[in-house]
C-alpha cells in the first residue's frame, strides 16, 4: 500500500485489497484441511485447559505454604500419587505427621521421615477452604482434559493410515519411558488403548517420535501444518521461512537495512523452538549441535538453528518417507572436524609453522 498514489485512508486501502484479491495477486493463507482443524480446535483447547489446571496446582501450593506445610518442596510433583494422595487425607480430616508419610509411594526419594517433617504445620481453616478448592477444580480439569483426550482419538480415527503397522510393523524404539498410556495411569486418568507412536506411524508413514526433541508434539505438529507438507511448501526452505526459523533481509536500494529473524506468532515454530529446547542436555546429535551453537551464538540464537534443524529433519523424513538415521551424523562430524583440521593447517601455514600430528598410543 505504500507505493499507492493518493491519499492512504482505510476506505481506499480495502478497497484496493478487494481488487487486488479480485485478480489474484494475493497469495492466501496456509490453512489445513477441515478435518485436521478440528484437531486443531481440540489439541489448542486443550491446551488452555492444561494451561487452567496449572493454576490451581500454584494454589494448592501457596495454601500449604500458608499452613507452613513444606510437602511440595521435598516432593518433586505435589500432582504425583504421593502429592495428591497427602492432599487428599488432609482434606478428609487427618493430622497425624506421621500417618500422612505412610502414604508415600515406596519410588520416591524422599524418605518417611523427611516426608513426615515436612507436614508439621498449623491447620488454618481458611486455607484448608481454599486447598479444597483448589484440588476440586484441578481434579475437573483434569476430568476435562481426560474428555479431550477421548475425543481426539475418535477425531484421529476418522484418517485413513498412511500405511498399515500390520504389513510394514513400526521400527524398533530407540528410546525408553514413552509410554503414554502408563503415564496417563499415573495421573489417574482413564487407560485407553491408544498409543501415541503408533497413531503417528499411521497419520504421517514413519517414526517422527524418533526425531530428538518431538516425541510428545508429533500431534500438535499434525494439528498445526497437516501431513500434505510437499502440497503446501515445495521445498524445506519454504516450510522454514513460514515457520519464521531463518535469518531474514530487510533491502532497500541494495542496502541491508536490517537483517534477523522475522517477528510472528507460528505456533508451529513455537513447538519447533520447544523441542530444540528440551534438548540442552541430550546426549543425541542433536543435543551436541544446540550446545555447539550455543557457545558460539548464544542461548537464543542457538534454539533457534536448533529448531531450524529439527523441522528441516522433519519434513525431510515426512515427505520422502524415510525413517530417521542417526548415523548420518557421524559423517558430518567427520567431515566438520576435517574442516576444522584444514582450517587450523592454514593458519599455521600463514604464520610459518608446520603441523605435525603425534602418534596416539593404543588403548590397554
């Protein structure tokens, strides 16, 4: 609009963007089909529920502070079997320090004693009024997002599977302790059938679990950007740039005016940068990566390519239909670390020195 002649009123700027879409010059919005938005409304919904129950786990929290009952600090998770089995024999009456430890789960750290000093405190009624409440409203959250959960199974198994586990069986598990279904036991929530790697391996045709840092997003990924990738973005650069995850130039008469990555709101580059994150101490390629370029670009930056990566990885394996290959990896570091042995010969070529490599003696 700012190279329209004339006066820039809202009137004369809709108008000309009426006309401009009319002829279409106007590149329309990605937006997934009608069935993956569904799952869309569903996964953001809850989401905010989540975010909701958070709230009152602070609130239990704060009015057993208030009670000087330091429960949730020797605990790890006041949300855990321990934490709200205590919660719960407190607010059906019992005192007793020494009763309320026998409820700890025997694979806790803490010890019986440590548990049963922490809950020597004053029982203020009007704090036991608002941690009643507070477990309450958490338990119905938690009801609601169990109700989520049933209904994005039943909107999922309306897809048609990319391929079919029974004549081409998921690949092996690399990784340990994603169970979902026995983490939902531990809540307390309902078991259900469903099994979060296999209902990927259908919706997408290969393990996306096994990329680092996307075990638990592969289904608010498929809600955000679908599974038709090569439909809406012909390459991997163009999935990055709608991602806002690359440098962008600012050009005006050739001159760079500004240069740094775009400022938006993509909840899909959002979950990228969140699985980057996760993976500070990763033992993986990956998790060597984000540190690498942490020490070299900083914190931020360094998620960032982190996140570059992992989504160039992703729709990598999702349009060619490949597994992921760790093993790739090794090459490139082989190739990087020759690069950086030629760089250092040159250097010391230039100052007039000669590298000579020593001999490394054989392990015992």
């Amino acid at each position: 609009m700012k190279n329209v002649p004339g006066r820039r009123t809202d009137w004369h700027e809709c108008q000309w963007l009426q006309y401009l879409h009319s002829v279409g010059l106007l590149r329309s919005a990605f937006r997934p089909k009608a069935d993956v938005c569904a799952v869309r409304a569903v996964i953001r919904h809850r989401g905010e529920l989540v975010q909701m129950a958070v709230q009152h786990v602070q609130h239990m929290q704060k009015a057993l502070t208030q009670m000087n009952l330091q429960i949730q600090h020797v605990i790890s998770d006041l949300t855990g079997t321990t934490g709200l089995a205590i919660v719960d024999a407190i607010l059906a009456g019992e005192r007793d320090p020494a009763v309320l430890a026998q409820r700890r789960d025997p694979r806790i750290r803490a010890t019986a004693e440590t548990i049963q000093k922490s809950l020597v405190g004053n029982w203020q009624p009007e704090h036991l009024f608002v941690l009643r409440q507070s477990r309450l409203l958490y338990q119905t959250y938690q009801q609601q997002i169990a109700g989520c959960d049933q209904e994005i199974e039943k909107l999922l198994g309306a897809f048609e599977p990319r391929v079919d586990p029974g004549q081409k069986p998921l690949p092996a598990d690399r990784k340990r302790n994603r169970n979902a279904s026995k983490k939902r036991n531990k809540r307390g929530l309902p078991a259900t059938g469903f099994d979060l790697r296999t209902e990927a391996y259908k919706l997408f045709g290969v393990d996306v679990t096994q990329v680092p840092g996307v075990e638990t997003s592969v289904l608010p990924l498929f809600s955000e950007v679908g599974r038709d990738l090569a439909n809406r973005w012909p390459t991997a650069p163009h999935f990055i740039s709608w991602l806002n995850l690359c440098p962008d130039n600012d050009i005006s008469g050739g001159r760079v005016l500004w240069r740094g990555t775009r400022k938006g709101q993509n909840r899909a580059g959002q979950i990228f940068r969140m699985a980057a994150y996760s993976l500070h101490r990763s033992p993986t390629p990956l998790g060597n990566y984000l540190r690498r370029m942490k020490a070299k670009l900083g914190p931020k930056a360094a998620t960032t390519a982190t996140a570059h990566k992992i989504a160039v990885i992703f729709y990598t394996i999702v349009t060619k239909q490949i597994e992921y290959d760790e093993s790739i990896w090794a090459a490139r570091d082989a190739q990087r670390q020759k690069r950086l042995e030629n760089k250092i010969r040159r250097q010391a070529k230039q100052l007039g020195y000669q590298l000579v490599p020593t001999e490394q003696k054989p392990a015992a």
